[in-house]
C-alpha cells in the first residue's frame, strides 16, 4: 500500500480534530484578518445611517430559530445597536411564529443592557408575536396599535411615547427581516407590493444565493448574507466610531478563514490522493493483464 | 364654517378592481404642502350627514372596506393642515361590486390553460401510442442494471433511501417509480432491497409498491415486508439510522432518491467510505451540489421526473415531460423573440421612432401582471 | 367506494381552489381562505401520525427489552418532561413561548444548545467529506469543485488576503454566472411541479391512493 | 477567565459535548443525548401543536361565537387518518389524504406560476437599461446565455446531436458552476454554525476571552 493510499484512509477522526482546532486557536487568540464590507451589507448601513431621531422608524423583525442564531443573532443585534446610537426610533418585532420571540428577547435584553439611558417605549419598542403570519404583515399596513393592542410589556401602544405618530407602513422607513426561512418573500409580497414599505434583510449563507435574484432587481434595500455578512455591519459601526458590543461574527471571522482553508486543502489533498490510486490501479491492472 | 376649496387638490373614487366586493379605492391628487392629516367622510344616497370613514395615509391612497355593495356613495376629504384645512369632493355617486375575475392575474390564467391543455393532450396521445413519444435517456437509468448486477455478485444488498419528504412531493412520487424499476430488477436477480423510511405514509407505499414488483417478477415469495421499515421521525436521527444500516449491511448498491435536506452530505459520505455504487436524485436543488461531488450517477431536479417517465413509460408521466418540455420551448422563443424585437425598437427609438419601445415595454407590462 | 370517493374529493377540493384563485366574486374569493384552513387542520393530524410511529417505536423496544431499550426511557423522560412543562406553562400563561415560563427555560437551556450541537455537527461530517468523498470524478465534478474553491475562498477576509480581487470574482460568480441556471432550474423543477399538481388534481396520478 | 457557575450553562455545555463525543465514535453518551433531544422535540412539537393549531384553529372557533360548525368536517376529515392504525380500516386515510394532497397541489400552482416561472421570464428579458456600460452589457448576456443553455439542458424530448448538443454542454457547465456556488455558501453556513458552539464554549461556559 503506498503512502497516498495510506493517507486517503486517514481516520476521519482526524480531520475531525483539525476542524475543531482551525476553529478553536483563533477564537482564543484572534489575529484581526481585516474584514472588508460588500456592497449589499454597505447598502444597508447607509440606509439605516442616514436615519435620525426625527425620521420614520425602523421596523426589525425577528424570524428565525435557535439552531440558526449564530449567524443571525449579531445582526439583529447590530441593527439594534445602530438604531439606537442614531436615535432612530426602532420597533422590534418578535416574530411571525411563536417560538422566535424569545430569541427577540434575548436579543433586545443584551442590548438594551449597553444602553442604560434608552428606554422601551420611548427609543425602542419591543412587540411579542400575534398568530396570523402573512396576516398580521396586512395588518400592520394599516394599523400597528390595532393589530397588536399592546407592547411585550403589556403596555398599550397608544400611550408609549415613542409610538405617536406612528400608525402603518407609511410611517416606516424600512422593515428589516432578519429570517432564516422565506419570510422575506412574505415582507416583499404583503408588505412591499401592497404598501410599497422598504424592505432590508438579513440571512444565512445558505439561503443567501436564492435572494441575489430580487437584490439584483432592487426589491430589497440591502441584505446581510450569513456570518461574514454580520461581521460586515459589525466592522461599518465600528469604523463609524459606534459601539458594537463585543462582535462576535467579527470574531468567528478568523475561524472561518482558517476552517475554510482547511477544507480547500482537503478537497485538494484529497483529489490528488485519488488521482494518483487511480493512476497506480490502472497500471497494476494493465500489468496483471500483460501476464 | 370657514374651508378652502383649492384648485389641483381633488380626489376620485372608484370600486375596487379584481376583488370581492365591499371596498371602494379613494385616490387624492395634490395634497397641499403642510398636510398633517387627510379625514375621509362619505355620504350614502338617500342620508342627508356625511358620516366620518377614517384616515388617508399620507401617500394619499386607500381603501374604503366599510361600505355596502350596491349603495351608492359620493366622498369628501378635509386636508388638515397647522392653521387651516382644504377640502375636495367627488360629484359622482359611486358603489362597490364584487367582480367575476381577477384581471391581474390574467397572465397566470393564460399559461395555466396552455401549460394544461398542451400536458393534458400529450398524456391522451402517449396512451395511444406510448412508444411514440420520445424521451432522451439518462445515463443514471442504466447505472441501475448495473449496480443491481454488481452488488448482487458481490452477494451484497441494495440499499434505497426515499428522502425525508412526504407523499405529496413531486421528488417523492417520482423516487417511488424508480423504486418499482429497482425493485423488479432485485427481484430478477434474487437479491434483496432495504428500504428505511421517515415518513409513515411513505412506507405504506412503498411497500405495496415493492410488493407488486417482486410479483410481476415471478417472486412474490422473495419480498421480506420488513425490509421496508419505520426508523424515525427526527432529521439527525436518520441520518444516524441509515449511516448504521450502511455500516453494518454493506450495501453494494445505494439509491438516495427524493427530497433531502441537510442530512445528504452524512449519507452521501458514508455511501462512499463502503465503497458502494451510489445513484442520487433530488429536487432539492440545494442539497444537489453534495451529491454531484460525491456520488457516481446523479439526475439532477427535472431529470428525476424525466427519469420516471422513461422507465415506467407511463403515458401520465410522459406527457407531462413533453408538456414542460413544450412550455421551455415557448420560454426560450418568447425570451428569443424578446432580443430581437427588443433591439430593432432600440434602433428604432434613437431613430425617432419610439412607438416600437413603447409596444415591447407593454408585453413586459403583461407578462408581469401576473405578479399582481 | 374506496377510491372513487377519494378521487371526488380530490377533484371537487383542486377546482374550487384554482377557481377561487382566479374569481374573487362570492363564494370563490372566501373558499380559498376556508380551504386553507382545512389544510391546515388536517395537516396537524398527519403530523400526529408521526408522533404516534415514533411513540410505539420505542414502546415496542422496552417491551421487546431490545439491545439498548433503556434509550427508549430516556425518550420517554425526555418527552414527557417536555409535555408537562408545556402543559403548565400553557395553563399560566396565553403564550407558553414567553420567556420566563418553565416551558421557554427547558427550551433555551436545553432543547437549543441541542439543536444547534446537532446542526453544528454537519461542519465536521462537511470536513471529511471533503477529503473522503468529494473527487473531480468528471468534468461536472471538476467544474464545481473549483467554483466551490473560489466562493469558499473570496467570501472570507482570507481571501482578500491573498488576492484583493478575490472576493470581487466570487460576488462575480453570485450575481452574474449563477443568476442563469438557477433560474433555469427554478422554472424546470417548477413545470414539473405543476404538471404533478395538475395530474393529481385530475385524478391521473394514484401512485398516494395505492 | 472564569469557569461558570449557572447550573444551567453546565447542563447545556455537557449537552454540547455528548453530542460531540459521536466524532470520535458512537457511545452510550451521545446515544443519551440524541434520545433526550428526539424526546425533547416530540414534546415540543405536540406543545406547539396544541398552541399553534388546536387552540386557534378547532377550539376557538369552535367553541366561541361566532361558531364555525363547517370546521367539524376537516376534524372528521382529520380523524380518518388515525385509520392508518388498523388493518380493517386502513382505507379511511384515503379521505383526508385526498384532500390534503389536492389542497395543497392547487395552492401551489399559482405559486409555481406567478413566482416561480412568470415572474423568472419577466426578469430574463433583456431591457435596454440592462447594457448601461460594457460590463453589465457583458454580465446580461453572461445571464442570458445561462438561461438559455439551462433550459435547453433540461429538455427530454429531443437527441443530443449538433448544435442542440452543445448548447446542452455549455448549460450543464453553467449548471455545475451555480451549483459550486451554492456549495460554497452551505458549506460556510455550517462552518458558521460550528463557530457558535465554540463561542459558547470557550466564552459562556470555560470564561476564555
């Protein structure tokens, strides 16, 4: 047995390993790999930063579940923060399902912990899930304090500050949804289509591809797309001089460099393994045919 | 009462197009500078009080949901601004009726009836001479035979894995034919097929499916029912399932034929570590990738369909692939005559002719209202 | 009886549908609305055979006393402990996915990290099929292996580490070179889709009915 | 650094290890956790089961006026499929199963159309705003051509001889590049995943950082 027909029945409990070691070592000690925005995550940004204290609120919305907040959590959490640095009014939307309001409320607790002074109800305001799905997005095209009645808190929305002047979509500037299913869809179809409200996102890689379509043909505003997209806005607060917590796609970063690297290394080393087996049978069957 | 009637500001009013009744569309045109709200009131034929029917958002449109079909209404809006207010009426009366179809959707309709009609006709045609139709073949369907052929010389068994959809997806029902054409050839060759399922539903099928293969093969008695059985209704825990299966059974042969999600790459992986023949197809274009790199033979989305269709050579199946066979055709001299048309009314327009321009953006208007 | 009916059924629910899909007019326009709901019930009852398959499964196993069946105790644990933290969270309060009801406390603190380990297991198995399993065996192969490379590559700050011009090609290969085929694919897969649906709904396709 | 002391921080991290301990091989710890989870999540789609259908779709409407009666229907419809249980009455699945695959097939016809298809040509032509400069000019008919030879792939009726045979090459190049993209993106999503955990770990749970 040669040494590539050795190497290609390497344990996998080894690759294994190097996996968790790639993404351990520079989470522990980060390097700082410079991270630069694309244009769909810039595009955001600056929609949301030329906002300010007197513009129409930002309607972020929560649509995802917990397997995926990796990806999705520092987005949510990033907007959040830029919102309220800004002084943009920001309603936080737990979610057309039930499960995803308390990732909303994890979310809005950790920030809302790095803003001592900002209040709920009168720089942001947090509301809990109502059943309906594609019908409650309708709805708020007409009437958020109907459909809703009440904030998370049990506070009712006509006497929270924040929420006067505040009515539907034409007092919204964007409906960001940071989703891990196809709500977006949902946002551009009720929301957009029927009430020409701007709609933002953010997603994971996975689904990322299948929404360049609609990027590309300007439906949405701008789009995060997995991690990096994360680590994107994260870099744009933090080159604005604007506080973005502790920045953990940023710091996932490196790791995904260095697991990427080492996945690209193996489907090479691999490949090449393969060839030259394949190489050596032929010839070993050749010469057997010879005798 | 003191109030502005100012020339520009107006508004119109009409019954809702392509719904059901009950609602009638108010549009206002030149709001006045300093708007801070638009109050809507109506008037019913035969009242003598205009009565209030709410806000109109700034955008200056909306819908009245409130009235009664078949009333008659005449409106007024009061533009309310810092000091003062200006008001506009309509001078007809109007009334809400429901309509008997969506104009709108008026595109979906027309490919539906054509994209039907032309399936519909190619399935009576196959019935009356199924040999007429001609389907390409796939270079997987023969894979088949010869997998079947070498795992059973290998006294090794088959393995065939449905997919983790139920029984109404298109991937699915088309996985089951395949199953049938793989089952009969086990059963020629005396081999045996394991068949682990996700869904209940799926199962039952299966099996009956199984059973009648192995009959028309002349080995009824050959069929194990338990070879077709229930392993979990949890995503991972199947993976973990079949991956036992394949290391435990050996199969020289393994057939991942429907809709898949994450789970695919574990399967596929292991599949290949056994050193087995493996022949994939999906519909689910996101797990396509895994399986092109790490299977032998794979038929990629539609080519499942067109699979099916070639094996069974059951008119129902082939009329529908010459079916979306004619629609892509018809997509392709559309887009086609698009380029064509669409450059010579370019040409045409920096010639001063913009008449041209004006008809193609107008079929563009068409084909999208279909997304209304 | 036994299949006559059924294909009635299917016939009689696909038309009203598609006809209510296109006519707003009284009944059509609230028919679609009240099919969903329909759907929607009896969704919830297919997912109940689900749970029942998976519940005698493991019944089955501790009565057999299999290899292992003491698992099947432990799904038990796990599924009654589930239901009954529900089950007092629905009785306290409208929303047992509230945080601060017992039910969301077993969810967050366990149920999550579980799901997202299961999931995060993937980027392992992904690892070793890239050296075990994934092979330029042909030219479609090779293509999108190297494809695979280049967007793996230019979507890290890695990648714009070692040629600037990286990431730029790999946004290249997502607006430009994918847009075609998958919208090709997208419109393939779906006239298949539809032609299916079509077939069912005309009662040509029984393949479920067997 | 510093080790945490939530009792609940323990369970979830020695949780995420079990499981991990499958990677180095199948053992009763990860066993006892992957049936802890599957019995977790079987409860917790019966809660939500119960709170997302039972209680707004059948009891509320049911039970409240304005009752809705016809909703008796789909519930008797729905009880059929318990006939899947017995031997004898098997058959009465066939009822609701017709239904729910009719329903569903009919609703996503117009979906498939309108979104899928319609709305995918209508993106597909080529404006003259889409030639703006060379490159984009460059880029639409990059699309186009992708399009175009993916279709031509995809069609079954037709040998693959001349140029229909090599329009059907250049297709399923396109085909395989898309499909390295998309792989690219999985593959980064899973990666990202993993990241997570390991945050979780060394952060919320050992204190590193």
């Amino acid at each position: 047995m040669g040494f590539w027909q050795r190497l290609l029945q390497l344990d996998r409990k080894w690759i294994f390993l190097g996996i968790a070691i790639v993404v351990i070592i520079p989470l522990i000690k980060p390097l700082g790999l410079p991270i630069k925005p694309t244009k769909p995550v810039q595009d955001l940004f600056n929609y949301i930063d030329t906002l300010g204290p007197q513009s129409d609120a930002i309607f972020l919305v929560c649509d995802f579940d917990p397997s995926l907040m990796p990806e999705l959590m520092p987005m949510i959490q990033s907007i959040l923060r830029h919102c309220l640095t800004k002084g943009v009014p920001v309603i936080l939307h737990g979610g057309l399902y039930p499960a995803y309001i308390g990732i909303a409320k994890m979310a809005i607790d950790e920030v809302a912990a790095e803003f001592p002074e900002k209040k709920s109800g009168e720089d942001y305001v947090f509301l809990g899930f109502i059943p309906g799905v594609t019908a409650v997005i309708l709805a708020i095209g007409i009437d958020i304090a109907s459909t809703f009645k009440t904030d998370y808190y049990g506070v009712p929305i006509d006497s929270l500050p924040m929420m006067y002047g505040i009515k539907n979509y034409s007092d919204i500037s964007l409906v960001v949804d940071i989703s891990g299913s196809s709500s977006p869809e949902s946002w551009l179809m009720y929301g957009q289509e029927r009430y020409s409200v701007n709609v933002g996102l953010g997603c994971t890689a996975v689904s990322a591809p299948s929404y360049y379509a609609f990027l590309q043909s300007g439906q949405f505003v701008g789009m995060m797309g997995g991690m990096k997209g994360a680590a994107e806005y994260e870099e744009l607060l933090a080159r604005k001089g604007y506080p973005a917590g502790k920045r953990p796609a940023t710091t996932g970063m490196d790791s995904q460099s260095f697991a990427h690297l080492l996945i690209i290394l193996l489907v090479i080393l691999g490949n090449i393994g393969y060839f030259v087996v394949r190489r050596a049978e032929r010839k070993a069957g050749m010469e057997r045919r010879k005798r | 009462m003191i109030f502005f009637l100012i020339i520009g500001f107006s508004i119109v009013a009409n019954d809702t197009p392509n719904d059901a009744g009950g609602s009638i569309l108010i549009t206002t045109y030149n709001i006045p500078e300093g708007t801070q709200k638009i109050e809507l009131y109506r008037l019913a034929k035969g009242d003598t009080i205009y009565e209030e029917a709410g806000l109109i958002p700034p955008r200056g449109e909306c819908e009245d949901v409130s009235v009664v079909d078949g009333v008659e209404y005449l409106y007024r809006v009061r533009a309310i601004t810092e000091d003062t207010f200006y008001v506009a009426e309509t001078k007809e009366f109007i009334s809400s009726s429901p309509q008997w179809f969506n104009r709108t959707r008026i595109t979906v309709l027309l490919f539906f009836i054509l994209f039907g009609g032309v399936v519909l006709v190619y399935i009576e045609l196959a019935k009356k001479n199924p040999k007429g139709l001609f389907i390409r073949k796939l270079p997987a369907l023969d894979a088949i035979d010869e997998a079947v052929g070498r795992s059973t010389e290998m006294g090794k068994p088959v393995l065939f894995v449905p997919g983790l959809e139920g029984i109404t997806d298109a991937g699915t029902l088309a996985s089951i034919t395949i199953l049938e054409k793989v089952g009969k050839r086990v059963a020629e060759y005396g081999s045996r097929v394991i068949h682990p399922n996700f869904d209940p539903i799926v199962m039952t099928t299966a099996q009956e499916t199984l059973k009648t293969a192995f009959s028309e093969a002349g080995r009824p008695d050959a069929f194990n029912k338990d070879d077709v059985f229930y392993l979990t209704y949890e995503q991972f825990g199947f993976a973990a399932g079949v991956d036992g299966i394949m290391l435990r059974e050996k199969p020289g042969a393994i057939f991942l034929q429907g809709y898949f999600y994450a789970e695919s790459l574990i399967l596929a992986e292991t599949g290949y570590s056994i050193g087995a023949i493996q022949i994939a197809g999906t519909n689910a274009t996101t797990q396509l990738p895994f399986f092109v790199a790490a299977c032998d033979y794979v038929l990629l989305g539609e080519e499942m369909f067109a699979a099916s269709a070639y094996i069974s050579r059951e008119p129902r199946l082939l009329g529908s692939i010459k079916g979306s066979d004619l629609a892509k055709l018809a997509i392709l001299c559309l887009i086609g005559a698009g380029v064509i048309f669409g450059t010579f009314a370019v040409i045409a327009n920096n010639a001063g002719n913009p008449s041209y321009l004006g008809i193609f953006n107008r079929v563009l208007d068409f084909i999208a209202r279909g997304n209304g | 009886m036994k299949k006559r009916v059924p294909l009635l059924i299917t016939f009689i629910t696909g038309f009203i549908v598609i006809v209510s899909f296109f006519v707003p007019h009284r009944p059509f326009g609230a028919l679609e609305t009240e099919t969903l709901i329909w759907y929607s019930i009896i969704l919830g009852f297919t997912l109940l055979i689900g749970v029942d398959s998976l519940v005698r499964l493991h019944t089955r196993q501790i009565r057999r006393k299999k290899k292992g069946w003491w698992y099947s105790i432990v799904f038990f644990a796990g599924f009654f402990y589930c239901l009954t933290i529900g089950i007092i969270s629905l009785i306290r309060t409208p929303n047992p996915f509230q945080p601060g009801t017992v039910f969301f406390y077993g969810y967050e603190t366990i149920l999550i990290p579980l799901q997202s380990t299961m999931f995060a297991l993937l980027a392992f198995f992904v690892a070793s099929a890239s050296y075990r399993a994934f092979r330029a065996r042909n030219l479609d192969a090779t293509l999108l292996l190297i494809t695979a490379v280049i967007v793996m590559i230019g979507r890290v700050p890695a990648g714009h580490k070692l040629w600037t011009r990286l990431p730029g090609i790999a946004n290249w290969v997502f607006d430009v070179l994918q847009m075609g085929p998958m919208r090709g694919i997208m419109i393939g897969v779906a006239l298949g889709a539809v032609a299916m649906s079509l077939r069912l709904i005309l009662g040509i396709e029984r393949t479920y009915l067997s | 650094m510093s080790i945490s002391t939530s009792i609940w921080i323990w369970i979830a991290a020695l949780l995420t290890l079990m499981i991990y301990s499958f990677l180095y091989k199948d053992n009763p710890f990860y066993r006892l956790a992957e049936h802890i989870f599957m019995g977790l999540s079987l409860g917790y789609t019966l809660v939500i089961l119960w709170y997302d259908y039972i209680i707004p779709r059948i009891y509320q409407p049911l039970f409240f006026s304005p009752h809705q009666w016809s909703l008796i229907f789909p519930i008797l419809l729905g009880m059929m499929t318990f006939g899947i249980f017995s031997k004898k009455y098997n058959w009465l699945i066939k009822y609701p199963l017709a239904f729910y695959v009719s329903a569903f097939a009919a609703i996503q016809i117009p979906v498939m159309l309108r979104s899928w298809i319609l709305k995918q040509v209508e993106a597909s032509f080529l404006t003259p705003d889409k030639f703006s400069s060379v490159f984009n000019s460059i880029n639409a008919i990059l699309i186009f051509v992708g399009l175009v030879t993916t279709l031509i792939y995809f069609y079954f009726s037709k040998k693959r001889e001349h140029g229909f045979g090599a329009a059907a090459t250049v297709g399923i190049v396109f085909i395989m590049v898309a499909f390295g993209a998309a792989f690219g993106y999985t593959v980064m999503a899973r990666i990202s995943l993993l990241i997570g955990r390991m945050q979780f770990l060394i952060q919320d749970w050992l204190g590193i950082m």
